[in-house]
C-alpha cells in the first residue's frame, strides 16, 4: 500500500428525522456518493471505512459513516 502524504476524516450520519418517525432510516447513499465524487475531484482517494452505530437521544440508533481519504 502507497503512503499518502495527507490524510482527511469525513464523517456521513443518516437523518435524524427519519431516525425518530420511521426508527431507523440507513445511510444515505447518494450523499456518500457525492461527497465521495467531490473528494475524488480534488485528488483524494477512499483508504479506509468505518459503519459505527450510535445512540440518537434516548430510544434511537443511528448509522454513520466514517470515510479516511488520502492524498498524494
């Protein structure tokens, strides 16, 4: 694996709305997207990622994303 020489954290969650009216909603996947496409653009590229559950208020989970890029 190339070493990269800058290294850039993106944090994507799922909506909090959808999380309390329908109790879980997923990821929203044409956001990752664009934010995958926008880095891309400006040269980073996807090293590593993580899906971590976390709780939302009192009775909620929520899904979130965290995206590691790295630019050479």
């Amino acid at each position: 694996m190339s070493d990269f020489k800058e290294y850039k954290v993106v944090h994507v969650t799922e909506g909090g709305c959808g999380t309390i009216l329908l109790g879980s909603s997923g990821l929203p996947l044409k956001r990752i997207e664009s934010v995958l496409n926008e880095e891309a653009s400006n040269g980073w590229q996807l090293v590593f990622q993580v899906l971590e559950q976390k709780r939302f208020w009192l009775f909620w989970t929520r899904e979130a994303a965290i995206l590691t890029l790295g630019r050479r």
